[in-house]
C-alpha cells in the first residue's frame, strides 16, 4: 500500500559537493523559516567541527512539508570514514538525491556512497550543482555520473529512472532548473521532481508492527533513543512491543515516548505510521539492528551489518611533564569513563579497555573518524596520550592474514604524476589507472591503509602543494609485506624548559623544527626533524655565554624560519611505535614514550637494537 502523503529521500555526494547547503535552501523554499526569521549558513552543521572542517560527520534527519507531502530527507556524511552512518540510514529511503559538482563531476568518495545506494535498491535522482561556477561542464557532468553507476552495477531500472530525472542546481544562489539554460531562480523544480518522481513508501499501516532502528541518538535524560522506519503497522506511545535483536534474542520493552520529524526538530506524537521515520524513547539499551515489532506476531528483518573498523588507537591518561596546565580533566579513570559513554552512543566505533588496564582501545574507519573523537575531548577539558594508530588485520578463509586495502586517487599537474608514482610505489602502492589530460593527471591505486599514513604529506611536497588527493576504504586484501614508515630522524629535547632563540637559530641549520622560541618543551618532547635517519637529542634551551669583550645587544637578532605545525590527523600519521601524541586542549604535542634518553638506551639494548 503506497503512503503517497510522504517521501523519504537521502543526499548523497562526495565531501564538499554542496549536500549541506542544498538541504538549507529546500528548507527555505518549503517555509521552514519565517520571512524575518535570522538563519545561518549550513544548519545541519550544528556539531562545531562540522562547521570548522566543513563536512557531515553525523547524518541528520529533518523534514520538509510540500503539497501536502511530507519529504523525510537524510544528509548523509560523504567522507568515507564515516560509512557507518551511510549504509545505515540508507535503510530509511526510497530514493536518493545524488549531487554532484558540474565541474569536478564524480569523486572517490561519490563512488562510496553511490554504491551503497546502489546496493540497497534506491530510486537515484541525479542533481548536478555548482553549474554557476567557473569550469563547470553539467554535461560531461552527468555523463560521467551515469558511466558510474554502470560500473557500479546499477539496473536497468536504476539508470533509466537516473537519465530522465536529472535536475541542474546552485545551491548556494538558491536555484534548480531541468534545463541548465532555463532562468529558473528558485528550488522549486527540485521539489516538484521529489514529489512526481520519487517512490511513495510501500508500507501497510494496519499490518503488523515491524520497525527497525538504523540509528541511535543519546540524552542524559530518557538514555537511549532508538530512529528508524517504520515498515509496516502502526507504533503508539505507551504500548508494550516486542524487542528482537541482531542475533536473535528477544525482549519486550514499553514505548515512554514517541518523535516523528518536523523541519529541523522533532515533535512528540501519539503514533507513528507505516512509511514514516520515527524515534523511540524507552528502549534500555537499543542498538543497531533492533526490530520493533508486536509481540503476539513477531516480524523478523534481516540484520544491519556494519563494516568492521579499520585502524585503532591506545587513549592513556597523559603522563607528560607538563600535565595539567591546560586541561582540566587528566585522570585514567575520568578518560575511561568518557570513552565508555562514547560507547554507548556512538555504534560505529568498538572502544574496550585493554586487559591490563593501561589504556583504552579506539577502534574507528580511520585516521579522521578517529581525531574527532579526540578533538571533541580536548575541548570538553580533558589532557590525554594515544598512540601511533595501528590497522586491524583480520584472516582469511584459508587461514591467510588479510589486511584493508584502500582506493587512492591524485589529482595533479602532468609534470609532478612521475613523482607521485613514485611516492605511492615506495609506500607500498599499484597505480591502477592513469589519465593525462591537457593540463592535469588523474591517478588510482590500490595501497593497504598501512600506506596511507603519512603519505598526503608527501604527496603535497612532491607536487608542490597543489595536488588534489583522496581515499578511500576499498576491501580487505592479502598481506602486503613491509612498508617503508617515516624515514628521517627526529630532535628529542633533553631539558625541561621553554624554547630559546638562540637554541633554535643554531638547530634549524640541522634540520626542520616543530617549536618557537617561547614554548613550554620537556625532555622527551619532539621538537623538530633532521634530514638523517636516527634521532638527536638537542638543547632547546641553551643561551649564548656572554664574555666581556661584547654585549647580548651587539649581535644581529637570530633570523627563524616559521616552525611546522601539526593538525591532530598529521600529527597521528607522523609518529612512529616508540613515540606518542600528547592532546590538550590548547596543545598537540609529539613525544616520545619513554622520556628520558636513559630510558630509551636501556630499552634499545634489551631489544637487541644498539650493542651494550
């Protein structure tokens, strides 16, 4: 039975496609906002990350009145390492709004999301955005976009519905056009297309309950709150449901409260029906996967499986000669008890103290789903170490070690591809194809995520800056053998004092460094890099003796050049085994685990690296 009355849609698109701003003008055009009403720029960017990076981390769910219609829409995030959210709320849809840039047309991480859409059968509407800016070709656009979908094994009813549902967009200057020539200067033929287009819900509102949470949000009030669709019957509050779970096992559990969306927030209702996105307060302890359903005639639907994670780090409390001067929280038991609510909200990642109780294991999609977790603490306060991440291997059928491959594609000048090729040879990768153009070269390769690390780096120096680069989760693959890691030597400060001038003017003839005069350093603390393998232990804080044949004041003032600085991801990429990444709420600082060189000597001689 087809709910004509409602429409659920998601937005899919590569990082930076415009996903998020599209959604903010469909708001606007179907009266979200009143006309004096004072609105910022991506609303669905509420989490301050979000905002800063200009991604989608979490996929929101808002809806949108039109015609009578109630439009469900999803954003979804489009960085690969956060899959988990993509294939999930997917489950919610009919169809799926594919943007893509006119001029940049499909990227790696369109492909991401594009094929799970594929996969789950979606009815795909193909916007291409940004025709108003400089370069853009809708055309070459769209074509590329449907060759895509062919190699993603999209049905014939896929590309069809694809090729004659294909709407042209600014979403920034508000417009959607079926002609990129027409003068169109409003949204509405996007929202006209929705209606006429995409698939009404096929659900039975007098059937049996069956409802099936794909997502779980967190209020330190009720706990968890269980979001899903409802697939057939009808959900009231206060009812007593059936709760099955992913393996099986059965429960029952009383519905305290019940939400349904509305624009950008939610509104408390009295029942839910088939067809419609619903969440659920009252569930103790709900997961991905639970089906909702009536106890006196269980429904059973297949379960969620979500990718496994990736890469994994080791949270300990900071042990950092400096703890305590910037955060407010520093203790093993309070970082223990953060991760362990992360836990409970937060599905797509596995977190489990380590058995002897030193640390807690994080294990995420990769290096980026990862660093926000360890932004979000730094500025609730906390001060805490991780460890260089370590990828998750997994065996084979036969018994083989598998580990994850990734998809990386470059973008860069003609001039610079031999140097990229090289680069990804000595990190273990195999260029997969290659494209010259006039101008630009478009490469793939297949690298194990072992690789990656570290290598966007290298790829900015080799190119200059200028490269464009991108990767993504492709499968899990055989053992590729030793990568070479970072292959130059580090600074390791012996003293613990701030950074003097003079120190650094003598050690940036040796090398790159990480400080500037004034910074607090402790010995251990990495400050800088040497173009040499092995490390060197340096005096950051040594002056210059002053005699009495001249003053301080007679000398030329030391000229130096800008230290390096470190965002959170390279920071990660950079260390190395022995190493560790300090995180404070104003500071990133790189170090070494054992701090004193005393310590590292001794180490090194119990295992065999350095003769007695």
């Amino acid at each position: 039975m087809l709910q004509e009355h409602i429409r659920n849609i998601a937005i899919i698109a590569h990082v930076d496609h415009g996903k998020t701003t599209l959604v903010d003008k469909l708001l606007r055009a179907s009266g979200a906002f009143r006309e004096n009403q004072q609105v910022g720029e991506r609303i669905l960017d509420s989490n301050d990350q979000e905002r800063e990076r200009g991604i989608t981390i979490l996929a929101k769910n808002i809806s949108i009145e039109y015609q009578g219609v109630k439009i469900n829409v999803i954003d979804t995030p489009g960085h690969a390492d956060f899959g988990g959210e993509v294939e999930r709320v997917l489950r919610m849809a009919d169809g799926a709004l594919l943007l893509v840039d006119a001029a940049e047309g499909p990227m790696p991480q369109t492909r991401f999301v594009l094929k799970h859409a594929i996969a789950a059968g979606l009815r795909i509407m193909v916007v291409i955005n940004k025709i108003d800016r400089d370069g853009a070709d809708p055309q070459t656009a769209l074509n590329s976009s449907l060759d895509l979908m062919m190699d993603l094994g999209a049905t014939d009813e896929q590309l069809e519905f694809a090729m004659e549902h294909v709407v042209y967009a600014s979403a920034v200057q508000g417009f959607s056009r079926l002609d990129p020539d027409d003068d169109g200067s409003d949204m509405y033929p996007l929202l006209d297309m929705i209606v006429q287009a995409m698939p009404a819900p096929d659900a039975d509102p007098e059937g049996t309950l069956a409802m099936q949470c794909v997502t779980v949000d967190h209020s330190s009030y009720v706990g968890r709150i269980g979001i899903g669709r409802i697939f057939s019957g009808t959900i009231h509050a206060g009812e007593q449901i059936m709760v099955v779970k992913n393996d099986g096992s059965r429960s029952m559990a009383k519905v305290k409260q019940l939400f349904t969306f509305d624009y950008l927030g939610r509104k408390e209702c009295a029942e839910a029906v088939a067809g419609d996105i619903a969440a659920v307060v009252g569930i103790d302890g709900t997961d991905i996967g639970d089906v909702y359903t009536d106890p006196a005639n269980p429904v059973e639907l297949d379960p969620i499986e979500i990718d496994p994670p990736t890469l994994s780090v080791i949270f300990e409390a900071s042990t950092s000669p400096l703890v305590g001067r910037e955060g407010d929280i520093v203790g093993g038991r309070q970082l223990k008890d953060r991760l362990m609510a992360e836990r409970e909200n937060n599905v797509t990642m596995r977190i489990e103290e380590l058995e002897d109780k030193t640390g807690i294991e994080v294990a995420g999609r990769g290096i980026l789903h990862l660093s926000v977790l360890m932004e979000q603490m730094r500025r609730e306060g906390f001060e805490f170490q991780v460890g260089r991440p370590r990828v998750l291997y997994k065996k084979g059928p036969d018994g083989t070690r598998l580990e994850p491959i990734e998809q990386a594609v470059v973008e860069c000048a003609n001039e610079y591809s031999g140097k990229v090729i090289e680069v990804f040879g000595n990190a273990g990768g195999l260029m997969v194809s290659m494209e010259a153009g006039e101008t630009q070269t478009h490469l793939e390769f297949k690298i194990p995520t072992r690789g990656i690390m570290g290598l966007k780096n290298r790829i900015l120096n080799v190119t200059h800056g200028e490269a464009v680069f991108y990767h993504t989760f492709l499968e899990y693959g055989p053992f590729a053998g030793d990568i070479g890691g970072r292959t130059n030597g580090v600074m390791v400060s012996m003293t613990t004092e701030p950074a003097v001038a003079y120190a650094l003017g003598t050690l940036q003839e040796r090398g790159m460094l990480f400080v500037a005069p004034g910074d607090d350093c402790y010995e251990g603390m990495l400050v800088g890099e040497r173009p040499q393998s092995g490390d060197m232990v340096v005096n950051v804080a040594k002056t210059k003796n002053l005699g009495n044949q001249r003053s301080s004041t007679a000398d030329i003032a030391v000229q130096l050049t800008p230290p390096r600085t470190f965002t959170l991801e390279e920071a990660l990429e950079y260390i190395m085994d022995d190493e560790l990444v300090e995180i404070t709420p104003k500071s990133i600082r790189m170090r070494k685990r054992l701090l004193t060189e005393v310590e590292r000597r001794k180490w090194n001689v119990r295992h065999g690296l350095v003769n007695k």
